[in-house]
C-alpha cells in the first residue's frame, strides 16, 4: 500500500535520488551527460538537503510503498503573480508508473495549497521533449501554456545540452485536481 506525508530534513538524501533517477530517465539530451551521471548526485544532494531544512514557503509531499520513497513533489507558494504556486518537481519512481502515484501527488499538492493559499493557481514545467509528463498533465487538465528555454541547473550552461525548452501546464483552479483524492481515500 503506497501512503503519503509531508517530507521533512531526514528525507533529504533519499528525495534526491529519486530526484536523479528521474532526471536520468527523461533528461538525457537535454541535460548534459556529464553532469547526470557525475555532477547531479552532490547537486540535488545539497539541493534537496537546503529545502527541506527550510520548508517556509514549500511543501514536499513524498510517497512511500514498502518502506520505501517512490515518489514526491514540491511546492513553491507564490511562484507568480499571474499562474500562482509552483509544482517544482513532480517524479514518481519508473516501475511504480501509472498506478495513480502522480495524480495522488498532484492532487495532495493542489490540497495544500488552497488551504495555505486560497485562490491560487497552480503550475509547473515538463521539458518539451518529455511527451509522456505532457501527455499526464493534460489528462488531468493541464493547459499548456507558454515556451521558454530550460535554465541550466546552478546557472551553469555547460551543464545542458544545447537550448532545451520547456513548456508551462497550468490548472487556474487547482480544486479540479483534487477530485481524485476521493478515489484514494477508501
């Protein structure tokens, strides 16, 4: 059975494998090799090990099946004045895929914030060439929005294959993703 909680300071190292096992699955082309096989372990290390120290502003829903942590996502309140809070990262461990993980962590997320921030809406961005992430937002009411190019992670360009885009899905009212928080609650 897969159970959800707000991730805290502890969980750091294991978020940020999965966080790397993710990125190493749908990033390859876009993020430069080096830096997912070498660079990106110490990189979401700290990362991950800074947020989750200091959780004002944030939420980091994880999931967890047989004692194990198999998926997350991270809230950032007030991201932008026009699209609200933003889903910074949203990644479900591979062979957990399409058992309803994702769309309970994007529900509870959506949960969150109507009650910290009533009224907003809620957004994220999924590299372009990552169908598959686009193909689930939109199943669950994603409207794609603008283009832009990925920053590169730390600011360092070497670290992205050329100008890799990303596009914004947002949800206006982030109340529609919270229907299927029902469907889990039995």
């Amino acid at each position: 059975m897969t159970t959800f909680r707000v991730a805290g300071a502890d969980d750091a190292a294991a978020v940020a494998e999965l966080h790397g096992d993710s990125w190493r699955r749908h990033y390859r082309g876009a993020y430069a090799d080096a830096f997912l096989d070498d660079e990106s372990p110490e990189y979401l290390g700290g990362m991950w090990a800074q947020r989750l120290a200091a959780r004002e502003g944030t939420r980091t829903t994880v999931a967890e099946y047989d004692g194990q942590l198999v998926g997350l996502s991270h809230l950032i309140l007030d991201a932008d004045p026009k699209f609200g809070a933003l889903v910074d990262n949203l990644h479900v461990r591979a062979p957990l895929k399409r058992q309803g993980i994702g769309t309970q962590l994007l529900a509870l997320t959506a949960e969150a914030l109507q009650e910290a921030s009533p009224g907003s809406g809620i957004y994220l961005w999924v590299l372009e060439q990552n169908t598959a992430a686009q193909g689930f937002y939109e199943a669950r009411g994603g409207i794609q929005g603008d283009r832009t190019e990925v920053p590169p992670p730390g600011g360092e360009p070497r670290r992205l294959n050329g100008r890799p885009a990303c596009l914004r899905y947002y949800w206006p009212d982030p109340a529609t993703l919270t229907d299927s928080i029902s469907a889990y609650d039995a």
